[in-house]
DNA sequence: ACGCGCGTTCTAA
DNA sequence: TTAGAACGCGCGT
C-alpha cells in the first residue's frame, strides 16, 4: 500500500491519500482519503502502517498522483471540480461497493455524489430522500465515509442551518468543524 | 435542554 | 456468535 500527500493551496490542511497501484491495469486503487492539520500525524500513520510514498520512478504511477494532485489544486484555488467526477476520468478507482459497509451507508453516500460544489443538503433531506428517518444513523455513515470531499460529506448541514459535526474521527472536533466551515466558504457555499 | 429514534459498534456472555 | 447496551456529523418539542 502507498501514500501521497501535499497541502492545497489556501488550506491549512494536509490531504493524505492511500491507494494501491495496479500494475495490470495502470491504474490506482483509492483507499482512503484522509485529512491532517500536521505533519507529524502523517508521518506516524505512514510508520505504523508500513506505508511506502509514491513510486517516483514509475512514470505512470506518478503522473496519475500528480494529476490528482492538480485536481483538487484547481479546486481549492476556486475552479469548483466536481471532484468525484473528474477523479475518475484520471485512471483512479474509487471501489466503491467494497468502501461502502452496508446497504444503509451505500445510499446514504451515494446520495451524495449529486452534490456540487457550493450546493449543501441536510441530514433531514438524506433522510426523505432514502426513506429512512435515523437522522442520526445518516450522519455516522457520514462519518465512515472512506474518501471526504470526494463524496462531498461536507456539504451536509443540519435541518435548522448549523454546521454540524465533521469526521468525528479527530479529537479536535473545533478543527475539524471549521475545516468543514472552510471547504464550504471556499465553494461559496451559504452557511 | 431533554427525550427520542435508529443503524452501527462495542461488550459481555 | 449473539443478545443487548452504548454510541452518534440529528430532529422535534
């Protein structure tokens, strides 16, 4: 398994990508997107998982991380890229089916690739949308998501217009919200 | 501020 | 493995 990681322009934040590289296919496996606001982090979670950094000397290899890299540069200089579509136009499979653990969180999430950048929808609209009231249950399948801002979670606030919570996976929860505050604001989204 | 509903995860058998 | 308790990026009152 291997990473990558770079820290777009304007953000104070680290994106960390771990994806396998498939020599059969050219092409890369996306594991998981996560988000770090330092180094050290990343630094111990590529030690503990004996993670290897990108294979410079495999052209192709390089040239799909650089590509992606640009992709999500262009977002957050304002260009606006829907991200999940466009990954996927750059030789990147997101594996969707075996990212999503349960029925339940396959449609919560892939109920939100539909939103665009500066759109946001509500946890309450998921619900309608999916037929499902467990408002709560929606926001941890949020929480599971595999690759944020690919599958845009952050675009998601609560009925009433507050932010709400984001990754839940740091211990910082007032950093991770105003990330989310920061993406959205950066997307030119209405809070 | 409190109680609630509900999928997922944790925990003890 | 399995019931049941505990837990949450929430909602309604």
């Amino acid at each position: 398994m291997s990473y990558y990681h770079f820290k777009p322009p304007g953000l104070q934040t680290y994106i960390f990508l771990k994806y396998y590289y498939q020599n059969s296919t050219k092409s890369i496996l996306l594991q998981e997107l996560t988000m770090f606001k330092d180094k050290n982090e990343i630094l111990r979670i590529t030690k503990t998982n004996q993670l290897k950094p990108v294979d410079s000397s495999n052209k192709n290899e390089q040239q799909i991380i650089d590509n992606v890299e640009k992709l999500f540069n262009d977002h957050f200089s304002g260009k606006l890229v829907d991200l999940f579509t466009e990954i996927q136009k750059l030789k990147v499979d997101l594996d969707l089916k075996t990212k999503y653990k349960s029925e339940f969180a396959f449609k919560v999430l892939e109920s939100l690739v539909n939103i665009k950048p500066g759109e946001t929808t509500s946890y309450y609209e998921i619900g309608t949308q999916i037929g499902s009231k467990a408002y709560r249950a929606i926001g941890n399948a949020c929480k599971s998501n595999p690759i944020p801002l690919i599958v845009p979670c952050h675009r998601v606030l609560k009925k009433n217009g507050e932010i709400g919570g984001f990754m839940g996976k740091n211990s910082d929860i007032e950093w991770e919200t105003n990330l989310k505050r920061e993406l959205l604001t950066l997307e030119g989204a209405k809070l």
